[in-house]
C-alpha cells in the first residue's frame, strides 16, 4: 500500500477542531480523508450543509460534498480516525475504534492520563509512541489510541523540553492568555470577552500542571513482564494561571522557570534555537519547520503576527531574560488549533506510520 | 479657608489621564478646579475646543469654557496641582510648583524614588506622607511633591498589604494583563492589539518589581538629623511579566505569592475581606469603599463588569487558592486610571488635607 | 394607594434584557419589583445562584435574595409585569396576564403588529396608548399589553418623528450597525465577531421596515362601532440594512431621507434639537432629558462614548448633511437595551399610570 | 529584457500600504524589487530595522537586508514605482518619477481626478489605461502615473460595473464598514475602536461619491487634436455614508441601487457570477479569480472569512434581494489592502507591461 493512499477519517467533524483536521488534510502526501463523522444531528447531510465554517481559509473541495456519516466503527473505514470528540463521547468510542483495528489519534484529554497512551509531541517525546505496543498487549487491540496534549502544554512544554535537556527544569510557573477557539465553537460568548478578560478556564490549569510531566518524563523499559514499558512523570512542578482573552487564535504563555544548572538568557536563547527534533519525528510532513523560533524583537512573540510561524506548527518563543526569583522569564506563543490541536493529532500519526507501528 | 474653596488645578489635561482628573473633580466636596494646563498647542484655546475626550462619562460642564493655560507657577494659582504630565515634563515642571508653595500631587513617575518623596496608597501607608516634612526641609519647598504608584502596582500592593500584615509576603510572581488607557491617548494603534496581546510594556515589569517594596516598607523616625525619617523597603522579591490586552479599563495581574507564614486560602480570603484602611485615610473623599472586595465566582474579577466596583477606587480580588510552587494564587483588578492614575492622586491629596500638610 | 407602592414582576428576569430591567427598576419612584420570573430551570433558586449576571451596574441588593417563581399569573402577584419573554413564550404567556388584570409591558415582537396592540415611544406616539381601551373592550381583558418597538426601530423613529412633524417624511434608507447585547446572552459567539462583521441579523430588516410606519402612523378614532380608534399607517417607504458588529451596547443607523418640504442641514438640526415630547409623556420618571441630542462634532455620535447620554434614554443624532440621492443623511444612535428595550418598557408603563390607564 | 527582469521599486515602503507591496512583490513573476524608499528618517537604514511590520505573513527574506533610499528618481533606478506615499508628497514627487521615465503606480489620491490620468480597475476599465498616451504626449513624460481607486470604491465599482453593463445603474445608496488598516499605521487608537464605531472618515465619502463615475465612464477617442481621449463620466448619482468598524482587513459596503432596467435578484446573482475581466486584464498574474464571487449564505460575505478569497482579489457580493426603494440591495466585501490597495497597483502595472505601455 502506498502512503498516499492511508484511508483516514475525521470524528467530530463539523466542530472548529475537526474543521482544522479537514483543512490541514487537504491535499496530505500520505493520507486521504475517506469519510467525515458526526453527531446524529448532522449524519446523512452534506458536509457543506451540515458544517457552520468558522475558519478564514475556505472549506476543501473534497470535503463539500461528502455525506457525514456515524462516528462508529462499522460506518468508517479507515485506517485511522482522527478524534476531535467532546471528551465524554470520546471516552466511549475511542477504545470502540482501537478495538476494530483502527488508530485513533484523539485531541481528546479522555485517555491521556492512561499509563499505556502515549501523550505524544513527536518533537519532544516521540519514544513514547513505544507505548502503543503495551497498550494494545495489554488491551487486546489490534488498533490504538494516540494523543495529543492540551494545547496550552503544548508550546510549553517543547521550550521545556529544549531547557530541560541542557539545564534540568526544577519549577514552572506558567500564565497563559488563551485564545477564543480553544474553547470551540460557539464557546465564549462575545458579550464575556469583548473589552474584557476572563481570569479561568474550567480544568485547564490542572491540565497544564500535569501534562508536561508526563510529555518530559522518561521512558523505561523493563525486561520483567509486565507491564514492559512506563513513562516516569518529570520531577517537575508546576504552578498555573489560565487566563481568556480576546484572541481569536494562538496561546501566549508567560513563563518563569527555575533550572537544575542556572544559566544566563543568552545561552538559554542559544539552546532553544539549536534544539531539533528526535529523529524519527524530524522529516514528517507535518513536522516544525522550525522546532522553535526565537524572536528578538523585545514585544514578540504576538498571537496575531506569529501564530502562522512554520504553518502553525513552530513554538515561537521571545523575550528570554532573568526572573528575580527563579532563573528565566519568557514568552511562548503556540497555535492551539493547529500544533495545539488538530495539526499535532496528524504529527502524531505520521509517527505512527514512520515507526511502522499503524 | 472652608475646605470646599481650595482651589486645584490640573496639568497636563487634555491627555487620558487629565480627563479622568477633570472627570472626578466635578462636584468635589473639597476642591474646586481653577486652572486647567496644557502644552503649548492647547493653551488659550477653550478646554472644550483643544480636548478630544475619550471617557464615556461626557465633558464637565464647568471645564468646557475654561481657556487653557501655560502648565508654569506663574499662570496657575491654586494650592494643589494634579499632574498628568509626562515624565520627561514632569521632572523638570514639578519642583517648580513645589519650590513655588503648591502642593504636587503627581501621577508621574520621576520622583517615585527620590527618598524624601511618598510614594503614596492612602489605603496602604498613610504615614508615609510624612516625609514631606522632611522633603520641605531638605529641599527648602513651602510646597511639597506627592506621588501615587504605577497603575499595575496599585491593586497589588493593596491586595499584598493585607496579607503582609497577617502572613508577611515574602515573594510575588505577578503576571499583568493591561487596559489599553494605561498607554494614553493615542497609545496604542488598534492594528496592534484587535486579535492580539502584546507581550510587553516597556520599563512596567522594572517598576512593579520596585515600587511595592516602598510603599510595604517600613516608615522609620530617627531622633538624630538629617535626614530624621526614612522608608525601609520591604524585604520581598517580585517577578514580573507585563502583557497588553484589548481591554479599554482595567488592570488584571495573576498573582502567586510565598508567606513567612502560609496559610489556607479560606483564611488569606477572609483576611482580605476584612481589611481597612489606617484610621487617616479610612473616611475621606476618595476613600474606597470598600478597600478590598473579594468575589466568590470563579471566574471573576473581570474588567469589564467589576472595574467601578466602589466608583473605581475598589481593589476587586477573587480565586484565592493554593499555590503548588509558592502559597497561594489569586487575581487582582483595579481600574487603572480611577484607583491607579487620577482618582489615586486626588485621595493623596485629600490625605495631605486631612493631615493639615497642606 | 400611592404610586411608589405599585407592585410590579419582570417576566424573563435572567436574561440580558430582563437584568436591564432589574437594573433600571432599582429605587424607581413609582414601582417596587415583588416577584422576578423566568423559566422552570431558575425557579426556586435565589436570583444570585439562578442569573449570570452580565452588566456593568452590579446586580442590585433587592433582586440578589429574591426566589425565581414561574412566569405565570397565579406565581406573580402585581398590577404591571414587564416582559423579557421569548416571543414564542411571549405569545402564549402574555395573555394570559392581561386576561388576569394584569398591564404587561412587553419587549416581545409577538403583539407589536396587531391593530389593538400600542405599539409605543411615547415621546413619539403617547396617543397611540389610547389603543388599550378598544383591546379591553374586544378582548374582554382587564389587563393589557403595550408594547415597545424592536431596538433598531427606536432611535429612528425618535429621529424621524422630528422631522415627518417639521417637513413630511417620504423615503428612508437606513443602514444599521448593530451591538452585542441585541442577540442576548450568550448571543454572538465571539469566534463570528472579533475582527469582523456579520451583514444580517434574522427578520431585523424586515421589522424596522414596518414598525416606524406604524409608530409614525395617525391616531384616528371614529363615533361608529366596532373598533372606534385605530392606527392609519404612516404613508412612507423604508429600505433598511441589518448588521452586527463589535460593540457592546448602543445602536448605529446611517440613515438618509427624502422629505416632502425639503429643507437644508442646519435647519433640521434645530428642529431635531427643539424636539420635544408630547405632553403627557414629557415628566415621567424615564423620560428622556433631552429628548433628541444633536452632536456637532465630525465623528459622533459613537456607541462607547454617547450610548448613555440621558442615561441612556436619550436619542443621539449627529452628521446632519445633504444627500445627494434624497435630501438629508445623517447618523443615530440610541441604547439598544435602555432606551431600545427595558428602558423603553418602563417608560410605558409610567405613561399608563400616568394617563390613569392602570 | 525577460519580463521576469523588470527592475521595481516601492516608495514609502515602511507604511502598512507598502508593506503590503513588499509582501505581494515576493516571487512575483514579472517583477524585481531592486530599491525601497522611505522617508529621511528611514534612509540608510537596513529595512528590516527601519520598518515595524504589521503583517501577519512575515517580512519577505529579499526585503530584510536592503538599505532603504530616498524616494527620489536619482535614487532609484526602476522602471515601475509603486507608491505609497502620502497625498501631499506624492503630489510633488510622482511627477518627478514620470518626468525621469519612470511609470509610477500610485495607490495616492492626488492624481486621480485629473482627466489623462488613468483611475484603474482592470477587471473593470482596462482600456482607460491608453489615457497615459495622452498624458505623455500632453505633459511631455516617458514615464507616466496610474492610479488605483480609493479601497472602499474597488469593490462596490466592480459589482456595479457588472450590473451596469446589464442593467444600466442609475442611483447607488452605499454605507461602509471600513476595516482599520485602511486608515496606515498607527492610524486609529485602540481607544477609539474598542467596543465602539466611528461614523466618519475624513473625505472618504466624497471620493465614493465620485471615483466609481469616472472608472465606469466611457472611453471616448476623437480624431481632432487635442486631446484624442477622454472619459465621460458615469451618469449615475451616489450616496455613501462611510463608517470605521474593528475589523482588521477587509471592508464591507451595504449597498442598494436604482437600474434602469430592472431585474430581479436571481437574474442579477447570475450576471454577478457572470463577470469576467476584459480579454487583456484576464489572464495577468494578479487578474482575480474569480473576478466576483457571489456567496449564497444568510449571512455572507464577512470580513474576517471572506477577504482573502482569490489571494484577495477577488470582489465578494452576498445577500441579494430586492430593495423596497430602488431595485436591488446587496453586501460587498473586498480587501482593503489588497485588491484596494497595494495588489490593484501591481494588476495596473501588469496590464501596463501587458499593453506595452511600459
């Protein structure tokens, strides 16, 4: 079988998350949408009328005139599903799929805390897709489920990963001002944001200060059965404020860290700059182009001027200098519903396939 | 002299923050404005022709007609002067008016660190504005300067009062999201924060690092001259992230804190509720009421819907919590040109009446 | 009994509108709120649990520990309810209150187009309220239903009255732009807002085409029976433009006319500013003060700075010029959910006990 | 010489309007960028450090490092200029460009009302370009000066033009929601916009008035000397009203006209989608495809989805229906920047080569 011809699917398809899966699939070199599923509301209608369009680049020809079907196993053949599910609905048919032989790349935070789940950047932790052999030995699967962090630990925690290679992370205190399409569409009401800011969003700081342990942890393999392999969460903590504002795309993240091994910013600038992929997760087609960019300018990153940097998939980090109390302040931006989101669930899947794991 | 005949004048008052002093002026019991002063490009222009005003509350009548006069000692005959002016200005026009009998209550940010100069929350350290005492001696000035904080240091240094005094705060990691009037008027262009934050204010992260350790220090007499008191600044350490949002009024600062002495949010929150200002500045003009509000919603304060709360002069706290890696988290609000700017220079002076330091 | 002591029920009192109610109802002279209702999820709650409250004006002390009862006459025990329903609620519910001998004074579209239904300004049409006695004779009521106009309507017509009464109006081009706090809450999702327009707001075109017409249409009552008074429809054509934009309050007509008697700028704003209510409807506690505001200025009027003059009961006018196509264009601008809703509402209800009509 | 060697230059290149001309010139296939200009302040720098881009796509690479120049012939040496510069200073400075043999495309006003200037929409009245025959034999240039329309009469004169050519327009009634970046950089204050509209636009409202008569006028050759050809202006009356929303990009005009044959909505969608550019505009690299696009939607076009619809250049019409005073009502959206602006200067340039007018 050639790549070009992998059979993929979108679950959840009309929301804002699976409409950034059926964009940023248009025209992929290895997968090819086959089928678009969605809640019973929308099934047996054309996608173009089922679908209020909310992103700026218009919907894909190829998707206009395909029917929605069910998001079950029996109404789609495809080789992997992408999963922009609301969690609960996730939480039940995810392992449905991974059950039938399907991977399951799920934005979902259902499944991301199972010790057997990769929660997976691929430039930061791409061993851990590893893990998919335990899951489906100890699950029974001939499938999997993959899946992607939050997409406020995701830009964080790849200028983390960078840190804690060369200087040890010991603390992380992180405030983001999220943007307005990672809370889905129709989400915040314009009346709760517009010359307005909103202090909380609900469970996301617990998100923020727990995912990264797990994306930084180490991975171990046992001889001992079983299980064979573990992720050991990072030795790290984390203090979070999540924060709304009136963006429509890209988290910005203020962050202070304290290091193991104290550095000054401009070797820390160095270091970020230079950081690069594992190899298995550098040439992808989705892969940052790249990892990280450091701007110098003393007010970026900004959501609206650099969110696109590398189509959406680079971490843009800036102001890099000296925090009074721990070691290093900056600021990282990310794009959530493209590496945050829907683009990271497809990163993840070309893992999947270059390590000959689908 | 009844108090509701001393004549004050604003300088500086057709920029964003002389509107605001002009705004509040109208109908104080105490102050009558006699003088309003300008740049050169206003000055005897009607008030209402030389202004753009950008509040939403409409224009005061009696400043409407007023002709605009020359910001010098020689063209403005009050006893206090309200000083909107920039920094640059300031610095050079200030002492005059002092050296010259008025009473400088300064929005400016050139003398905050001049040691004989307070550096003033009424509600925070009243008895600071004793060393005017000392700063007419050494300098000679039947007049005075006084000076209120940078508007991010406002609300946080009345929120970390409360808790210094029950706890002692050791270190503050503080992240401000900023209204946009704090930048003035024009400030900021729109096509720089519509769908936007700007991850940077300059010089504000260095000033709310600095100015609250001054206003939580401790006022010490000496019996020995000169000079026979000072202030010890407070012995904390802030780290500070300054970020501009698209919010019209209104600075809001996530803030961690570390104590001498920890305690659980419940208590941190009751301490706060019960704060009262010292017995000087409790009942005047100005006086907020109350000084601290603390919301129990989860996702308040907010800018928009509690940035008047006491007419502005509020400091609106909410989501106390546990802090992972210090003690507590919570959010700070306070209206930035109300408490932080003109309603802040207005209680100084009210103060330095009460005090009979005028 | 005196009139400070007329017990009155806002119907729908969760809601955007029905908080403006409550808001503007806080210490009226004449009306004292004894029952809040809304919908069966709310009932029983304390108003504070059962509202997210979403004003600027904090919720008043009074509504904060009222029980929510059920939108139904034997729930809510008063002379006048003001009705934030739902027009499909509005039309079952509505009825049933007048039928009970209660004077509902609705913000629902559902009654405004029936010939015995006042539909009212009444600095505009305070006759028309006459309506009543001919939809209690044929209706068998003892109660009633007045209603106000939808909130584009209001400012236009207060704008046009002016003007039909001075010069005759023929044709009217009206282009709207429209805030926020028109849909409701949640309303517009702020993912279709920020950075945007939407051209089109469902059926509003085709009201503020219709509505004036009949405000602006002649009380005509006739000896013969049955019915001896009715509204003649204003001889007038309207095109109108519906669109929504990022403001909170406050809506924005671009309007151009072409007048019987034509006659130049400056001579229509003096009308405009001589404009005065008729005089029952001129010293109600709401009544507009003034009743028409001309702006001079080249930009204005604008919904952040102008939406709350008269406390926001007043209609702002400004730009009076010449249209090359008509005879005049100039631009509106009104609160849509004081002046355009409850606002609105309230200052009908006075005008009913005023005219004994109670 | 190659067409792919044509020497460019952009003349105040540091302004949001060229940047655009930079951004849009990048692998452009006819063009070379070979010198920026800008004013003193800017010259000698490297343009990267002059320019404070304000583009969400990044600074193109080739820009970077050039050395920005005086925006004076003997400093740059093309054969087209784009200008971008101010009125005033392109009202002296394009003339000297024509004199030294330069063409200049100028998206500045101060020469569009002149009768053997071209005022250019290639989609709309390519063969107005032959007026700079005229114009060099009259003024005695080698060179010669195009001009693009005002941004907000590109759109509405390209869907006229193709109901013009059908139906005749008599009376066009036109109200604008104008996007920010029309008005440079910094341009509006963030506090003028935010949750609020400003009613006016100095001048625009006369240029609306007037430019679409002259781009949909006719050309007319004359054997009698001297001039041979000139354009008669439209006969057609307007009415704009022209307003400032905050939208970044992109500006919407609600538009209803008079025809002299009229039609019905359907019939007129059809000749809309119909269009296409005359033979020598439709096939240039920056041509629009499609040159109209009509969008079917309740609620369509809007800014934020719909400007970049053929790499913005495309006119996008929506909601045609009927109008109850004229004939036809209906949404235009276009690109402010680009097809109004800086992309409409490089299509004129286009058909210059094209016609071997260069």
């Amino acid at each position: 079988m050639s790549q070009s011809q992998i059979p993929v699917a979108v679950l959840g398809a009309t929301g804002s998350v699976g409409q950034r899966f059926i964009s940023l699939l248009d025209n992929h070199p290895w997968f090819k949408v086959v089928a678009l599923a969605a809640s019973d509301r929308s099934v047996g209608q054309k996608f173009s009328e089922a679908c209020r369009w909310v992103l700026n680049d218009s919907m894909p020809d190829y998707a206009r005139d395909m029917v929605v079907v069910p998001a079950t196993p029996e109404s789609v053949n495809a080789k992997i599903v992408f999963s922009a599910l609301h969690n609960e609905i996730a939480k039940d048919l995810e392992p449905q799929f991974a059950q039938a032989g399907t991977a399951v790349c799920s934005n979902a935070s259902s499944y991301r805390r199972e010790e057997d789940v990769p929660l997976l950047l691929p430039e930061v932790n791409a061993e851990h897709i590893q893990l998919v052999k335990i899951q489906r030995e100890q699950r029974g699967w001939s499938g999997c489920i993959l899946t992607n962090p939050n997409c406020t630990s995701t830009g964080l925690t790849v200028a983390l990963k960078a840190l804690d290679d060369a200087f040890g992370v010991k603390k992380v205190f992180a405030v983001s001002l999220q943007a307005l399409s990672g809370a889905g569409y129709p989400g915040v009401s314009s009346l709760d944001i517009i010359d307005n800011v909103i202090p909380n969003i609900g469970g996301e700081e617990e998100k923020v200060e727990w995912e990264p342990r797990k994306m930084l942890g180490k991975y171990i393999e046992t001889l001992e059965p079983p299980p064979r392999a573990r992720v050991q969460l990072a030795d790290m903590r984390f203090s979070v404020h999540a924060n709304r504002v009136a963006v429509i795309d890209g988290h910005t993240v203020c962050v202070s860290v304290e290091l193991a091994r104290p550095t000054d910013p401009e070797t820390a600038e160095a270091i970020l700059r230079a950081y690069s992929a594992p190899l298995s997760a550098g040439e992808l087609p989705s892969s940052p182009r790249p990892v990280i960019q450091v701007r110098e300018e003393a007010d970026r990153p900004q959501p609206r001027l650099d969110r696109l940097t590398g189509k959406g998939m680079t971490t843009v980090v800036g102001r890099l200098r000296r925090d009074p109390i721990l070691d290093l302040k900056f600021v990282v931006l990310s794009h959530n519903t493209i590496r945050g989101a829907a683009g990271g669930s497809i990163y993840n899947a070309e893992l999947l396939v270059n390590e000959n794991l689908l």
